[in-house]
C-alpha cells in the first residue's frame, strides 16, 4: 500500500475571512466628518460674524448705560455726601451752590430737561453709529467689496441729496433746536398744527408730542416754523373772570384784590409763586359783562395750578361781595 504523503492528512486551520463594514460604524464616522465640516466652516465667516454682532451689541449697550447714568447724573445732581477722596476737591463750596441757586432759582430743573433731552439724542446716535459699523464689518466679512462702496458715497450723495432734501432739513433743524435749547423733555410746547401737549422724547429728526388726550405726535423738526414753550424759565398765571356789566368796578377790583391775596398767602400755591399776584383793569367790555384778568409769574409748569386757585378765590369773593348776578337777585328777594 502506497505511503500517503503526511502533510495532505495535516488538517489545514480554518483561514480568517475580512470582515464586512457595520453599518454603525459608518455611521459614527459620518457624524464625525459633518461635525469636522460644520466646525471648520462655522470658525470661518460665521464665527466671525457672531463675534462682530455680539461685541456691537455689547459695545451699544454700554454706551447706551453710560449715557443714561452721565444725564441721570447731571439731571439729578449727587448729593455731596457721596463723593470722597479726589472727586470732591473739585466740588464747589456750598455758599458758592446756594448762591447760584438763589441767582437762578430755575436752573436746577432747566438743567434736568436738557440732560435727558441730550440724553436722548446721543442714545440714538449711538445706535445709528454701532449698527453702521457692524453692517459694514459684517459685509467685509462675507466677501463684499466695501472700499468702492465708501468711494462712491459722495456720488450717492449728490443723487441722494436731490431726494433726500427733507430729511437733511430736519436734521440740520434737530441740530439748531436743541445748540438753542428751544424745549427739551418735559416741557409743555405748541408746535402749531394741532400738536400741543408734553415733550416726550426729542431726537435729531423728529420730535414726539404727547396732547393732553393722550395723543402721541410725532413732528418733524423740519416743519417746525414756530415753536411756543410754555414752561421754559418761568410762566405766567392767568384767570380772567367776567362779571355784570353794571358792576361797581371798585367793588370788583377790592374783591379781586382780596382773592389775589388769599392765594398768595395759600402754604400749597407759595413756593409756585414768583410773584404776588395782582389784578389788572378792565380788559374787555360787552353788552352784558366786564372781564377783569388776575395774573402772577409763577415757576414753569405750575400755571394751571395757581389760575384755577384764582378762579376759585376770585369766585368766593364775588359772592361774599354779591357782584355776581345770582347773589345780587337773591339779596333782593331777601
């Protein structure tokens, strides 16, 4: 019997097989390479424009914060106590603040209205000067050519000049209202056409005029041909009262007379006055009646206060007087 060769009786081990992908496995690795992709293009222009927004908007609202407390600051004056060290070498005497305080009794509150009212303004010029920068930091950055954009701004100017003429007029118009500080917030105006009321806000190219109904208007500065402040230094308190016109006018005026002074003694009304209030002489003449005008230069803001406590004075002796024509029928039928 023929040998048989030992190495083919060798059993052979099995041979290991390759094997296949999981599909889990590419998976993951997908995962990975779009998250290596997002990442790579959001470090590019993204990162840096998120970085630009978010620095503005930080940078704005500092600004805005710093405004805010310089005006607050200035409008409400800090009290002396607060400051140390340095700061209050540079403080003035108090003879030297009272004095000013006497000399211009008025100034205190005209200095408030216009730190809020230049408040406001920088408050907006801020955000019109942060939000221009960001837009053209983020148009840099997206590949848009901003350097022939600035060059051509002079072009665009001319053309836009043409059509924009309103809108430089109540700039310039914004500009010239508050160098001449003709009102400021919180001041009682008439800027003509029916807008009458509270300054709320005033910026470069409007205005914003809250009635006493509650409207709110808003006027440009630029159509402003007149501008009537009733609060600005100091007002005047009026109260015209008509009587019959047969009247004993020496009678009137010692009644009048006698009203004037009981307001003028009044706890509530003396610090709103300037001066005494007086009683004019005849102002007008009708068929039936006389007008008498009481009238006193009171603190700005307070002349509808002190005119109706005239009227109610004014009233009380006319009746304690019986110049009025109901007193004057009742005292008859007595």
């Amino acid at each position: 019997m023929a040998r048989v060769n030992s190495a083919l009786l060798t059993p052979v081990p099995p041979t290991a097989s390759t094997p296949d992908p999981s599909p889990t496995t590419d998976l993951t690795d997908g995962i990975v390479d779009a998250g290596e992709s997002f990442w790579t293009w959001f470090t590019g222009w993204p990162l840096r424009i998120t970085i630009i927004v978010v620095v503005g908007v930080v940078v704005l609202v500092l600004l805005r914060r710093l405004v805010s407390h310089v005006t607050e600051r200035i409008a409400t004056g800090v009290p002396r106590a607060t400051e140390k060290g340095w700061k209050a070498g540079f403080r003035r005497s108090t003879f030297v603040n009272d004095a000013l305080v006497i000399a211009n009794p008025l100034a205190s509150a005209r200095r408030a209205q216009r730190a809020r009212t230049v408040g406001s303004v920088l408050n907006s010029t801020a955000n019109i000067v942060v939000g221009v920068m960001i837009l053209l930091m983020i148009l840099t950055e997206v590949g848009f050519r901003v350097g022939p954009l600035l060059a051509s701004a002079g072009v665009a100017g001319i053309a836009l000049g043409f059509g924009a003429q309103s809108l430089v007029k109540d700039f310039i118009s914004g500009i010239f209202i508050l160098v001449e500080d003709q009102y400021g917030v919180g001041d009682v105006v008439d800027l003509g056409s029916g807008a009458e009321g509270v300054i709320e806000e005033v910026q470069l190219r409007t205005t914003q005029v809250r009635s006493i109904d509650g409207t709110l208007w808003w006027v440009r500065n630029g159509e402003i041909l007149r501008a009537g402040n009733r609060t600005q230094q100091w007002s005047r308190a009026l109260a015209e009262v008509r009587v019959p016109v047969d009247a004993d006018i020496d009678v009137v005026r010692a009644a009048l007379g006698r009203a004037a002074d009981a307001v003028a003694i009044d706890p509530e009304l003396a610090d709103q006055l300037l001066e005494p209030p007086s009683v004019r002489g005849v102002d007008a003449v009708t068929d039936f009646s006389m007008t008498f005008t009481l009238h006193a230069q009171v603190n700005p803001g307070t002349q509808w206060d002190v005119s109706r406590a005239l009227l109610r004075a004014a009233q009380a002796q006319l009746r304690r007087a019986r110049v009025l024509r109901a007193d004057a029928v009742g005292s008859t039928e007595d």
